[in-house]
C-alpha cells in the first residue's frame, strides 16, 4: 500500500459554515497546532469573495500568520482564476480546485456551468504547472447531489480524466452532501486508480456513513483523505449536509487498523478540545469527548 496521507481542511472545509467568524489569527493559529501535531498536508484558506463566504475573507493575512514546518504541505482553494491569482502571490505550496460535477450543485456554489468550471480548472492547472505549484483537483458532488439525485460513476471518471490530461497532480472524489456508502466508493476509487496520478476522498459524515467510506477508499487504492478536526464544516450551497469526517477519529481508526499517520493522535484530541473553546459549542467528533483507547495488537 502507497503511503496515506491525511489533509485537514478544518481552517477552511470545517470553518466556512460556521456561524462564529474567526479571525485570521485564530484561523493561522488553528493551522498552526495542525501542522504540530504531526498533520502532514492542511487545507488553510480560500480564496473566495468574503461577500459569499465571509468566514473565508483575509486569507492571505492567515497564511501571513503560519509558522511553516519541515514536512508540512500548505495549500489554498481557489475556484477561479481570480482565486489562482491571490495564492500565487502567498507562500503557500499547493493549489486545490473544486467544482462539482452536478450542474445545479455547481451554479450555487460556483456561480457557473461545470464546464465553465472546468475549463476554468484547465486554466489553472496550466498557470499552476508553468508556476511549480502542485494542483490537486475535488470533483464535489461524485456520488450524489441534493438537486440532481444519484450521479453517473461514468460522468465523473470522465471528468476526472479530462483534468488529469490537463495536468492534475491528484484527483480527489467528493462525497459533498454525505450520501455515498461504501459500495460505492470502492467503484469510484478502484477505476480511479487507473487514471495514473493519487486519488483520493473528501468525505462528509451525514448519514453516519463517512468513516465506513474512507476505509473502503483506502482498501480501494486511495492514497489521500480529507478529514476535518472536530468533524466541523459542511457547505453553505449544500442543504443539511454536516461536517467533514472527524480528523482524530479517522486517525484512531487507521492507528488501530496498523496503519502510519505519522500524526500524533493525543495531541490532535488537544487541538479539538482547543477548538470546542474556540467556537464555543461541542463539536461533532466523538474521539476527543470519548478519549484515546489503545487496541489490541493483532
């Protein structure tokens, strides 16, 4: 099995629907204690209209505000070319694209066809090569959308590989709204892994199915996982969907199935706790309220 790595997109994923708008010193400090608990790759900011999502404004004085580590990939969301245009001028190392396949889904959250989308990825997938900056691209709504229904597994491999021909480093399938189970992903993720580049999930906890799922991806050949500390987050063009699946539960999962994180599981529970004080409320996640448990070796 190729080595896993895990991407925490709380600092924005998990922060973008929150009803309490942290500022950028807070949101760097977040990613901050991510980044020292041994989180390999952290999704730290977008760089969307603060007028659309204002839980996302001041995202270059967040990075301003990272102190990087050794070992430690920092990447930005950028939608747009307008977006691609703000990450270039950080330090940031990677550039993440999201779009999503269902044409309803993408218009709300977008403001544009998926092929408008995608063209739009092209461009800066080209732009991110020319600049030396990794791109990774999310294709939201690959196993179903709140508008559309049910998605064609078909649909999306074709546009998977339509972007990886444009230049993708990585492709990750997203289970936007929290409606895949693990059949399914198993058969995205398998013929995914022909496309010749990582492939990996971003997945949402909804109807409770999200941990089920990632390790049916990671068994499938995925080789990247999205995951939120705390379980926050969630879409604010999505209708009920939840938040990410849980970072430290995710991790106690794969600890127990003998699997190398290289995070340090007790000082992410920290980082959760840290964050229920932050925010103010109890968060989703269960590993952080309920403590570390060593298993059995086996």
């Amino acid at each position: 099995m190729s080595a896993l790595t895990i991407c925490d997109v709380a600092p924005r994923d998990g922060l973008q629907n929150d009803s309490k708008i942290l500022d950028a010193a807070t949101r760097a400090e977040l990613v901050n204690r991510l980044a020292a608990a041994g989180i390999p790759r952290i999704e730290a900011v977008s760089f969307v209209n603060p007028a659309r999502v204002p839980q996302m404004a001041d995202a270059e004085e967040v990075v301003a505000g990272i102190e990087r580590l050794d070992g430690v990939t920092y990447a930005g969301l950028a939608l747009n070319d307008r977006g691609y245009d703000r990450l270039r001028e950080t330090t940031l190392d990677e550039v993440h694209f999201a779009f999503a396949v269902s044409e309803e889904f993408n218009r709300r959250n977008a403001g544009a066809g998926t092929d408008e989308s995608v063209q739009a990825g092209e461009r800066i997938l080209a732009r991110a090569r020319e600049d030396g900056i990794r791109a990774t691209v999310t294709l939201g709504t690959s196993f179903g959308c709140p508008f559309e229904g049910a998605i064609d597994p078909r649909r999306v491999l074709e546009l998977a590989e339509r972007l990886t021909a444009g230049g993708a480093d990585e492709i990750v399938f997203a289970d936007t709204v929290g409606v895949a189970v693990p059949r399914q992903v198993r058969h995205l993720v398998g013929e995914g892994a022909a496309l010749g580049v990582p492939v990996g999930v971003h997945l949402h906890n909804t109807r409770n199915t999200g941990i089920a799922n990632a390790l049916v991806a990671v068994e499938a050949g995925a080789t990247v996982l999205d995951a939120s500390v705390g379980g926050v987050g969630g879409c604010p063009f999505a209708p009920r969907a939840t938040g990410n699946i849980c970072t430290e539960d995710l991790v106690y999962l794969l600890h127990g199935e003998g699997l190398d994180t290289g995070i340090d599981l007790d000082a992410l529970v920290e980082v959760a706790q840290w964050l229920e004080g932050v925010l103010g409320r109890e968060l989703e996640g269960m590993v952080y309220k309920a403590g570390v448990f060593a298993p059995v070796s086996g």
